[in-house]
C-alpha cells in the first residue's frame, strides 16, 4: 500500500496537531460555524461513510467535524493534485488520512482494496459519490456507482452523512451536517435483491450497484434538501472573502450552480 503501513483508525499526535489548527483556522479566524447531529448514531468502528451534498474543498472538513476524533477518517484524493512537491508528499504520507487515486488505468479494484484495509483497521472509509463540486446548491447531483460498488464488496455497514452549505465560503459562513441511521446494502436493496454477491466486474454486479446508488440518492436527496435552508443568510448579510474562500482549495471557475453571485467578490 502507498502508505507502507495500514490505514490506521488511532489519531497520531500530528494529526491531533493539525486537525486542532484547521479547527481554528476555520472555526476560529473565519467564524464559520457548522450545525451537525445525529452523532448518536455513529458505530464505534469500520464502517462507510456516504457524504452529500459535495460541493467544495470544505466538505471534507465538515465529514471530519461531524465524526469524533476515533476511528479516523479516511478518504481517496488524486495523487496528482496532491502530490505537487516532494515536500507535501512527506507530509501527507506522515499525517494520512487520504489515500491517493491516478486517473487512467486504475479500476475499482484499487479503490476496494484501499476500503477494505481501512475498515478492517476499524477506520471510517469516506466516500462522496458525486465525484465533483459541481451541482445545484441544496441539491444533490447524480451519483457515480464506485461507492456502491465498494459497498457491495466490502459489505462494511453503511452511514449517510447530510451536507449543505459549502457551495460559497465567507467569513461567518453557516453549514450543516446530520448523520443519518446506519443502514447496509441488503436493507436499502429490500427485495431487490436475493442476498446473492454477483461475481466482480459482471454486468449483474454492476446493475446491482445501479439500483444501490439509486437507493443512496432516496435517501440522501431528501435530507440534504431539508438541512440547506439551515445555511442560508439574508440577501443583506455580509459575505467577506467570498470569493477567496470559496476558490480557496479548488482551480478558479465557474460551477453548474444556478447562482451568478457564487464567483463574485
């Protein structure tokens, strides 16, 4: 594995360390605050975490901040966008926590392997099946069937995570998360299905994560509707480094937002 050690669910001392000054940074500095419940819910350990809304370099934070600090969090990233210097590679590989994706030639196979070693650990495997920040705000996008897929194989429980809000970023910017009741791929396919694994790469298996992903957007969609209207300002409200922010951790552009004002200043 990339890491030359297994994804491990105890938070290391620089974790702790970094994970404290981003929650100043964000929490503090930009006062930005983020609603989240349903923490009950949470298993004690290995398990899939479904996160929807995506709509930012935000949303990993808000995953992090909605989960306690054990198991820790893992989640899959381009190898590519994040590995720009030798040095920002050392320090990824000390501090974990993502495990690096190289579009091209890199099947699901990869992706499961990387799954099963988290939650085997006991970790929490972090998946966003949208694949993009691009989308509607309060709504949720299409999603691509990897997650299911990796659902079905690894057969970890399953947690929805409801996101809304980090479409726009400013200073004092309000967001929230709920987590929803831990489910399994067997109970949110019912009926639709017999229980029976198709074998990997068939095409039953992947009509079966079809309707699996079709199941997480029934699930998802509506609670991400209902938690949106929870981080919506008054048209008057200041929106300080809007702009700034919101571009921070992205590449400069304009998103399938319905919202002209998300690119101004």
């Amino acid at each position: 594995m990339w890491l030359g050690r297994p994804p491990e669910a105890r938070a290391s001392p620089l974790y702790r360390v970094v994970r404290l000054f981003a929650r100043f940074v964000l929490f503090g500095l930009c006062r930005m605050r983020v609603e989240t419940s349903g923490q009950e819910h949470l298993p004690k350990s290995g398990y899939l975490l479904i996160g929807a809304a995506h709509r930012g370099w935000m949303d990993p934070f808000v995953v992090i901040h909605a989960v306690p600090l054990e198991p820790r969090v893992w989640f899959l990233g381009s190898g590519p966008s994040t590995f720009t210097s030798r040095v920002r590679e050392r320090f990824i590989h000390r501090l974990g926590g993502l495990l690096p994706v190289w579009r091209g030639g890199v099947g699901i196979d990869a992706h499961v392997a990387a799954a099963r070693a988290v939650i085997a650990n006991g970790g929490v495997f972090a998946q966003m099946p949208e694949g993009t920040v691009s989308g509607p705000p309060g709504r949720i996008g299409p999603f691509r069937a990897g997650a299911a897929l990796i659902a079905l194989r690894t057969g970890a429980p399953i947690v929805p995570l409801a996101m809304a809000g980090t479409e726009e970023l400013y200073i004092g910017r309000r967001l929230a998360s709920r987590v929803l009741s831990p489910t399994s791929a067997r109970e949110l396919l019912g009926d639709a299905w017999d229980g029976v694994l198709p074998a990997e790469g068939s095409r039953d298996e992947f009509e079966l994560a079809h309707r699996l992903t079709e199941r997480f957007e029934a699930v998802l969609g509506p609670a991400v509707e209902a938690l949106y209207p929870r981080t919506v300002d008054p048209p008057g409200r200041p929106r300080r480094l809007r702009k700034r922010l919101t571009w921070l951790l992205l590449r400069p552009g304009r998103l399938d937002r319905d919202d002209d004002a998300v690119g101004e200043a």
